[in-house]
C-alpha cells in the first residue's frame, strides 16, 4: 500500500551525482549479486572510499548490515550496496535503500551474502565480530552500534504495533508477521 522512494544521487541543484554498486565495483555480472561477503564489500569501502569519509562510510555499512539481520533482508545483496561520488576526493557510501523484511515472503529466505562463511541469519556475536574483524571497529565500538540498530528497530516495531489499528484485517496481519519474523529480539 505504500511505497517509499527519494532519489539520493540527485544533489539540491538538480545535478547528478556518481554511482556504483558493489557488482560494478567488485567486476562482477548483475547474475552474480548474490555471489559475494560481507566482508567483500567492506573491503571495497575501504578500497574505494575517500580518506576522509572511511571511518563513518565502515560505520554506516556495518549498521546496514546488523538491521539487515535483524529485518531478515535476504535482498541485501551486492547491487543494494553502492558508493556516491562528486569527484575522487568525494566518494562516500551511499545511504541504505532497498531493504525490506523477505521471511514475509519467503519463509525460509537466507541472507543474500554470506558472513564469516554462513548464510544463516546470525546473532550479535557474530554480528559484532564481523565489526571488529572487517570493518576495523574496536569492540565498544561494534557493540554501540549494534545496539544502536536494536534501540531503532525496536521504535519501529513499537510505532507498527501501535499503529495496527489503522489498517485492514489483511495489512493487520501482514504487519504482525513482519513484526514476528524480526530478529532483533532474539539477538538482544
């Protein structure tokens, strides 16, 4: 019923920035997205991305994939990860689109990239070792960001749960099942 788009590469003058996905960047086909890690594409960021904005660029990639998890986005696969450039000294991460909760519809979805060598959706531990191991994090650090992304997830499932009233019996319990199926309460 509803549908979300902003385009984030048009710049306030009207003019375009750059885009790359991850495919592109890591020379791979659009048939191979869902070949790859994780740990590929932070090791792209830190190839590719500007000096100045690595640091935050491994952050923000890194809360995109703990709400990954925690959503069970089987979707998030190598063309839903991209970088944003003006010119050479400006290349950034872009910000986080396409993500979607896929166990609503595909019961049995998998994550579309593997982490630490699995597919299968992982728990804080795991998630924070990805931090520390892959995006350079200390493990405070991986830790404040994970429960960062557990704080927002939490808002939106209370804000979805409050909200419940104002739809139909059918969109009531798509809701509900797209509540059930986060994982964000059992990765506390």
């Amino acid at each position: 019923k509803l549908f979300v788009m902003k385009r984030f590469e048009i710049k306030d003058d009207k003019t375009y920035m750059g885009f790359e996905d991850m495919c592109v960047l890591q020379a791979k086909q659009r048939d191979e997205k869902y070949e790859g890690s994780y740990e590929s594409v932070a090791k792209t960021i830190k190839t590719f991305v500007s000096v100045k904005h690595k640091k935050n660029a491994i952050k923000q990639f890194y809360k995109m994939v703990v709400i990954s998890s925690m959503l069970k986005n089987g979707d998030a696969h190598l063309k839903n990860f991209g970088l944003i450039y003006d010119d050479i000294e400006k290349i950034n991460i872009a910000p986080a689109y396409d993500f979607v909760c896929t166990t609503v519809y595909i019961k049995k979805d998998i994550p579309a990239l593997s982490l630490l060598g699995s597919k299968k959706w992982w728990k804080k531990e795991l998630l924070q070792r990805f931090g520390v191991e892959s995006c350079e994090l200390s493990q405070k650090n991986a830790q404040e960001l994970y429960q960062e992304c557990l704080d927002a997830v939490g808002k939106v499932v209370d804000e979805i749960k409050n909200g419940l009233y104002k739809y139909n019996s059918t969109e009531q319990l798509f809701l509900e099942e797209m509540v059930q199926n986060f994982f964000y309460k059992k990765s506390v």
